[in-house]
C-alpha cells in the first residue's frame, strides 16, 4: 500500500518544479519568438503546460491537495533564477540561449522521472492509468529529443561566433 501523504509531498514537489518549468519555457520561448526556434520553443512551452495542467488533474483524482505555498516558490523560483553573474551587466550573456536550453533538458529529464513513478503508482491505483501515464512519457522523450537538437544547435551557433 502506498503512503498516501509521502506521494503528496511527491507530486508537490514536481508541480513546484512543473510551475517554474512552465514559466521559463514561456519567457525562454519569447525571447526567440520571431525565429524558426521561437516556433518549436512556443510549441514546447504549450506541451509542457498542458502536461503541468495533467498533474494537477492526477493530483485531483489522487485527492492530493495542492500546496500552494510550495508551488509559488516555484514561481519565484524561475523569477530568482533570471538574477545570476554572467559577467553582462546591460545585455544578455552570448551564452544565456545555451544554458537556458540545458535548464530545459534538466526540467524535461525530471519530468520523465516523475511521470515514471506515475507509472508505477498506476499499477496500484486504477486512478491513473498506464496507458496515460506511457502517452505523457512518449511525449516526455520527444520533448527531450527536440530540446537536445535545439541546445545543441544553439551551442554550435554561439560558440563558433565567440571564436570570431
């Protein structure tokens, strides 16, 4: 038998981490909105909040409440996180696409493991189904998958232009 409480503090703790993802897929996506990158990165976004809308709908029929306390310093989070020494004071760092877009895989990478553990929650509990548990994790793969061309296609980019 599962420790009920244990998994609420679980699946908080990665709709904590899913709020903060969804805000910087959002402002990551603005920042390239006018390319073919801010396309597929407004795409992400969308997918990611969707999937964060997901948890809050298995948190529910799980009846694990909300702590909402949590989730707004995963907000403020995101909100910090942009406050960091990248050796720019009045522009942006030629390196900020690149490791944003690797703060992204991080976030995708610990989404899947939770939508894992989804997994075998689902197991013992006809409330979530392995069925939609394996569609969230196809589409966690495919995620990461279209974040990796992107970083790495980004990488190439700044870095052969700090050579010149």
């Amino acid at each position: 038998m599962m420790d009920h409480r244990l998994l609420g503090v679980y699946l908080n703790n990665h709709l904590t981490g899913a709020t903060g993802g969804v805000e910087m897929f959002r402002r990551v996506a603005q920042q390239h909105a006018g390319s073919d990158r801010g396309v597929e990165l407004t795409r992400l976004a969308d997918e990611v909040a969707a999937d964060r809308d997901t948890l809050l709908d298995i948190m529910r029929r799980l009846e694990v409440s909300q702590n909402k306390a949590l989730t707004s310093l995963g907000w403020l989070g995101e909100k910090a996180g942009r406050l960091k020494p990248n050796g720019y004071v009045l522009r942006r760092s030629p390196l900020s696409d690149v490791v944003e877009l690797e703060a992204l895989r991080v976030a995708v990478a610990a989404k899947h493991a939770g939508w894992q553990i989804l997994r075998a929650v689902a197991v013992h509990d006809s409330r979530v189904t392995r069925q939609e548990v394996e569609r969230l994790l196809e589409r966690a793969e495919d995620q990461s998958e279209r974040l990796y061309k992107l970083h790495l296609r980004v990488a190439e980019e700044q870095l052969s232009e700090a050579d010149r």
